[in-house]
C-alpha cells in the first residue's frame, strides 16, 4: 500500500489520494466498488469506439477497392455501363460477401 501511495506521488496523482479513504492500511470498499465501476464503463466506452472505427476502417477499404477496379475507366457517359457491370460482376458475388462479412465480424470480436 505504502508503495503505491508512493508512486501516485510521484506521478502527482494527488486528486487520487484525496479520495482514497484509508482504513486500517485498507481502502474501503465503496472507493473499491466505484472503481471498479468507472474501469467497466471506460472499457464499454472503448470496446463501442474500436468497433466504430473497425468498421469504419472497412468501409473505407470497400471503397477503395470498388475504386480500383473502375479507376482505368475514362469519366464519360459511354463508359457508365462497363464500371456498372464491373461492378455488378465484383458485389454481386456471394462467396465474397459472405467472406467479407465474416471478416468483420471477426475483426469485431478481438
């Protein structure tokens, strides 16, 4: 205990030694339970903002590939069909959508 009342001076954690009550070399068990309950609501707010960007991150990267594969097509009206039907023939392939799919899903779990 000494040693980590220590350490928090050192870092000049002084807010946080103000509010640890210190009983018998003991913090008390309401400082514990609040604690405990400001680190599970930092981890639920930084497992929502991982997943936000994961995802955020793929849909980027969809884009950018669907970017590739019509980028050699000249900007013109003639060539809207050809970038339609390349398109078509890359999203409208189930085997990778289901592939990428999976693959979110499993980015999200780690």
């Amino acid at each position: 205990m000494e040693n980590l009342l220590k350490r928090q001076k050192e870092l000049g954690d002084l807010a946080a030694l103000e509010n640890q009550k210190i009983l018998s070399g003991k913090i008390r068990k309401a400082f514990c339970l609040e604690y405990i309950q400001h680190i599970q609501t930092e981890m639920t707010e930084f497992n929502a903002n991982h997943v936000k960007i994961i995802v955020k991150q793929s849909q980027e990267t969809e884009e950018y590939i669907a970017k590739k594969y019509y980028e050699h097509l000249a900007l013109a009206e003639s060539n809207y069909e050809a970038a339609w039907k390349i398109l078509q023939e890359r999203y409208d392939n189930l085997r990778l959508q289901f592939t990428t799919q999976v693959r979110l899903v499993l980015m999200g779990l780690n």
